[in-house]
C-alpha cells in the first residue's frame, strides 16, 4: 500500500488489516494502513479489537502477580474468554491461539498446521469474528446480503 497503489483508497484487506494487528505489515503498509484508518473510524475500532483480542488470549494464559480485587475482575474475563474460545471450531481456534498466543506468524501457522496460508488468514478472520460476537453477548450467525 504505497502512494502509488492506490488500494488504501478503499476498504483495505482482511489479511492487512489482521497482519497490522499481529504487527506483521511491512512498514510501508503499515503507514498507508494508518492513514487509511484516521479517516475510518468503525475500521480503527474493528483493529483496535483485534489489538485487545490479542493482548486478551496472552494475558488468559500468562501467570499473573496482581492483588486479589484486581485478579477478580480479570477472572471474569478470562472465565468468558475461554468460554467464548471453547466454542469456536477447533480449526479456529488453534488458529487463532497460534497467532494470538503463541504469536506465530501466518507463514509459521501455515507451516505448522500443514495447511496454505490463505486458509491460516481466513480462519483466522472468522475466528476473531465469531469471538467478538461472542464477547460482545450477541450469537455469530451468518450475514444475509440482500441483492437486488
């Protein structure tokens, strides 16, 4: 996504969108990325979930020193953050843990799941996305278009 390509003009890709969140786009990717999302904030806001998604899944699974009160309240979350991960599909899930925990790339996914690294990024993208329906209370299901 350089000055010269034209492509940040519209609606960027999932799988950019999903490598800026994993902090895999190249630098000037990235930049053009940014300059996309300062004009489109329900965009920003779409990455930003996924930057906390993120951070969520390393902090379920890390050991944690904080005082009681504190550890609570994370608890819960944590308690729906398994609750939400364990009803993703397997194939979604060790994807998404893979990137999000173990912070494996997509080509290391793909390597490791013997699988092409398109199908790392699309179950990944469905999997943060029936993870934020699930987070957010509402039953993912599928999206009807009208088409005219």
């Amino acid at each position: 996504m350089t000055s010269t390509d034209n492509r940040y003009g519209r609606p960027p890709s999932e799988a950019d969108i999903q490598a800026y969140a994993d902090g895999t786009l190249t630098p000037e990717r990235a930049a053009a990325l940014r300059d996309y999302l300062s004009k489109h904030p329900a965009e920003a806001r779409r990455v930003a979930f996924y930057d906390r998604l993120n951070a969520q899944i390393q902090a379920a699974f890390r050991a944690t020193d904080e005082p009681m009160p504190q550890r609570a309240g994370r608890s819960l979350e944590m308690r729906d953050l398994d609750y939400a991960l364990q009803r993703l599909p397997l194939e979604q899930r060790e994807v998404v843990l893979l990137v999000g925990l173990e912070e494996m790339g997509y080509a290391d996914v793909a390597l490791a799941l013997n699988i092409p690294i398109g199908t790392v990024m699309s179950r990944l993208s469905r999997g943060r996305e029936r993870l934020r329906a699930l987070m957010a209370g509402s039953q993912p299901g599928a999206k009807l278009q009208v088409v005219r």
